[in-house]
C-alpha cells in the first residue's frame, strides 16, 4: 500500500467527509514531512544530536527540557482539556462561549500556551462525530491535551483517518450509527482543534470533577467516546 497516495483531505468516504483548507504548516513547525517519522528513527537520533551540541554549547539545560516534557506529558496531559469538556457539559453559556471563541474559552480556565494559541471546538452530537488527525505530521492541542500519544503520530493513522474514519472507529471500539456522519479535521500549525464527546447518559446527578473523570483523551481526538458511568475506574 501507498500511503503517500492515501494521505491527504478529500477522500472521506459515504457520508463522512473531511473539512478540508490549508494545511498551512508554518516554518516554525520544524520537521521533515517528507519523512515518515512514525517510528523511533533517524529522527529520534537527530534530536538526540541537537540536544547534545545545544547542551554542550550551553544553550539549553537538559534539565530545563525534562521539566518541559514532564510538564506536558504529566502535569498536563489530557486532564485539562477532560475539565473544559466537563464545564461545557454544565454549563451552556461557557459551552457557547467554547464554540464561539476556544482560544479564550479555554484560556479562562487557565489553559494556553504553544500549540494552543488557536483553539477551536468541535461538539460531538448525535448526528455528527469529529475526529482530529494531522495529515502531514503531528500538530496536537498540547496545552488542553498534553502531547500526542503514539499512534497519532503514525502514518497508518494519519492516512487511514481520512481515507476510512468509520474503520479507525472500529479499530478504537467504536461504532456508530451510519446517520451519525463523521467529519475529519485536518489539525494545522495554526489551528488546533478538541472534540467535545457527548456528555453519556445517566450523569445528570455527577459533579464537575466527577464528569471530568469520565473525559477521556481520545475523546476529545474523537476515537473514543466518554467513559459510561459505570466504567469508571
Ligand atoms: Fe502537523
């Protein structure tokens, strides 16, 4: 299989569709697209190179960077983006706000940062399903999401979810109806978007904290649903 032929907008495929416009990646966004980085490679080695001559020429501490990654990758996370969710769900006029304007919805509660100076919002309904990838590398919503985990960095992902998004829903355990129709988002340098999963039935009675515990991240990259109540771990 080709998958440089597969990957790009336009290929949706029945009713599903792919919201296509400039990919628009910046300058700044600093990796090859031409390479297929979705396993540990040369790319790996080349970062490991820079980070050593940038240590050694003092520019950077690699202790500075540890606390970086740490930051997004723990202290962030997805949890952020879980409490933006939960707030939507209870209360209308921020879930309004939200689809209005992400950028500083999501800034009001204390989230924003790079990668993240433009937000926008997509809310799963029961007609509709969003689903996020980026086709040429892997621009993700890090201050609401923390970073990108594996997978969505991975050129079967990123080909397939354009091509076949019912089949990746599968391939993630989810099944909608066929009048549910799945629209693909084509995450950019400059836009970044997070999913807004239904909120799941039978919560009415939970608390903020509590609705937040059942966002998951690959809800709001939208291959996954909510959590049930009673799944909760
Ligand atoms: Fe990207």
């Amino acid at each position: 299989m080709n998958e440089q032929e597969s990957v790009g907008p336009g290929t949706g495929r029945g009713t599903d569709r792919v919201v296509d416009h400039d990919h628009g990646h910046g300058d700044e966004h600093g990796h090859d697209h031409d390479n297929d980085h979705s396993e540990i490679g040369p790319m790996d080695l080349r970062v490991r190179a820079l980070e050593s001559v940038l240590t050694e020429k003092g520019y950077v501490q690699p202790a500075a960077l540890d606390e970086l990654i740490e930051a997004y990758q723990v202290r962030i996370g997805p949890r952020n983006g879980a409490r933006v969710v939960a707030r939507a769900w209870v209360d209308p006029d921020y879930r309004e706000w939200l689809r209005r304007d992400a950028t500083a919805a999501i800034a009001a509660l204390g989230y924003s940062g790079r990668q993240g100076e433009h937000m926008v919002a997509l809310e799963n309904t029961e007609l509709e399903h969003h689903l996020v990838v980026c086709t040429l590398c892997s621009c993700y919503p890090w201050p609401v999401l923390g970073l990108p985990p594996t997978w969505y960095k991975s050129a079967p992902y990123r080909a397939r979810a354009v091509r076949d998004p019912r089949g990746v829903l599968a391939d993630f355990g989810v099944r909608l109806p066929e009048t549910t129709t799945i629209r693909v988002w084509d995450s950019t340098a400059e836009v970044r978007y997070l999913v807004i999963p239904r909120r799941p039935a039978g919560t009415e009675a939970l608390d903020e904290a509590a609705l937040a515990a059942l966002v998951t991240r690959d809800s709001m990259i939208g291959t996954g649903l909510a959590r049930e109540p009673s799944s909760r771990p």
